[in-house]
C-alpha cells in the first residue's frame, strides 16, 4: 500500500460507497495479483465483476475450487477441489516446501469449537 501512496485501511477497512477508494482497491489487487490486467489470477476474468458478501453452506464449501496457481494445483493433484488439499495436507503431502502448520492450527482451533475470525475470502 506504501508504495501506492495509500493508507491501509483504503483496504482494510473499506468504504465500498466511495468510488476514488474503490478505484485504489482495485489498483492494488491489479498490481499485486493482475486484477484487470488479464494476468495471473484474473487471467480471462472480465473487468465488469459484481462483487458481493455472501455465506457458503458446507456443500458449496465442498465443490470450491483454487485458483490455476502452481502451488494449489499440485497440493490438489491437478483437481484444485479444496477437499482435496485437505485430504492430501492429512496424507501429509508437502509442495514446494511450504509447511502446512497453519493449515493444521486453524483446523484444530475449529474442532475445539474456538470462536477464531478468519479474514473474509475472495471466491
């Protein structure tokens, strides 16, 4: 954000009503992960998305599907399906040296039934 000459909360704390911050958003997204520019995660997305808030019921949870990013297709086996990370972080399958630690915490830290906040997810 610094670099954009931004303060952070124009991102952490939006105000989607104001379209300058807005724009800015949408700058930072483009710079970081190709948002608009038809690169890297946006690679064929159109420029006109609606965005929106919504809850995903445990069915939609299990048909979500990663991105085509390296590291999630081979956690995945090529599938990208998100219960199939889960089920190879269980086998144990490391990729590209990344630790699956804090995977595993948050995944315990729900079966205890902590009350966790987890930052909102782009899907």
């Amino acid at each position: 954000m610094q670099s954009f000459g931004v303060a952070d909360a124009v991102v952490t704390l939006p105000d989607i009503s104001n379209d300058h911050d807005n724009e800015l958003r949408a700058a930072v997204l483009g710079a970081y992960r190709g948002y608009r520019q038809n690169r890297e995660m946006f690679e064929g997305v159109p420029h006109n998305l609606t965005w929106y808030e919504a809850e995903l019921t445990h069915g939609d949870i299990a048909n979500l599907r990663y991105v085509d990013y390296s590291y999630w297709s081979e956690l995945t086996d090529q599938s990208r399906l998100v219960k199939d990370a889960v089920a190879n972080i269980q086998k144990g399958k490391i990729v590209f040296d990344v630790p699956h630690d804090r995977f595993l915490s948050v995944a315990e830290e729900i079966r205890r039934g902590t009350h966790i906040f987890l930052e909102p997810m782009i899907l």
